[in-house]
C-alpha cells in the first residue's frame, strides 16, 4: 500500500512516501507562510522522484495536531482534497509515532473518511463589532 504521510503544525513541513510501512522518501522544508503554494509542488516533486504520481496513492496519513491552527488548517485540507479526490482511505494522528498509528491502521482497512484537527486549545474568535 503506497501511502503519502504529512505533517503541517510547525514552520518546517514534512512529507513521507511509504510501501507497506517502508519509508521510500521523506521530505522537510521551511514552508513558513508559503505552505499553502509548496506542499503540492513537493509531494509531487517526491511522486516524480519515484515514477509515482498522486493516483498511485492508496492511503494518506497526517498529523492532526496539536499545533499552527494555519498550518494544520491547509494540510489537513489538503489531506482531506487528495483522499475525496482519489477516493483513498485517510487517517489522522497524533503523538510522536503518529505516522506508524496511521500507517497501520490504513493497514487494517481503517478509514475516518475526514480528518479533524486538534488545535489544542479553544480556537480564539473575534465577535464582530457593532
């Protein structure tokens, strides 16, 4: 099973192709504010570099916090674009083993179908004024 795995709380992203539970890449960059117009380009940057391209995906693993409600707002949607779009299976983690979590659970034929971020505190919102 050939499955793309992200990570987006923190300025340096992280991306990971994986067969079976076999790293085959792993990415990082400083994506800062520019997440939102580098993360397709390296994920299919990394698909190139192995003759693969995103239909080859067959599952997707991200982090889901906590951490940037920014950053893990674009990953998360993106994760969330690329498993409708394909039609894969998805499953978001936490804790230092998040990609090991995810990897085996979509091992196990597990799908959350959504991946939910977890902020790790309130989301903050301004009330409007008058």
């Amino acid at each position: 099973m050939l499955v793309l795995t992200m990570r987006t709380d923190n300025p340096t992203a992280e991306i990971g192709l994986f067969d079976d539970g076999q790293q085959l890449a792993y990415v990082t960059w400083e994506a800062h504010r520019e997440l939102s117009a580098t993360i397709h380009r390296q994920i299919d940057a990394m698909l190139q570099k192995y003759n693969k391209d995103f239909t080859d995906l067959q599952g997707i693993v991200c982090f889901k916090g906590p951490g940037s409600f920014t950053g893990l707002r674009i990953g998360l949607t993106t994760a969330n674009a690329l498993a409708y779009g394909l039609r894969i299976p998805i499953i978001a983690s936490v804790d230092d083993n998040w990609k090991e979590q995810g990897i085996a659970g979509l091992l196990h034929g597990e799908n959350e179908s959504i991946a939910l971020p977890l902020y790790g505190a309130p989301v903050h919102i301004t009330q409007p004024r008058r």
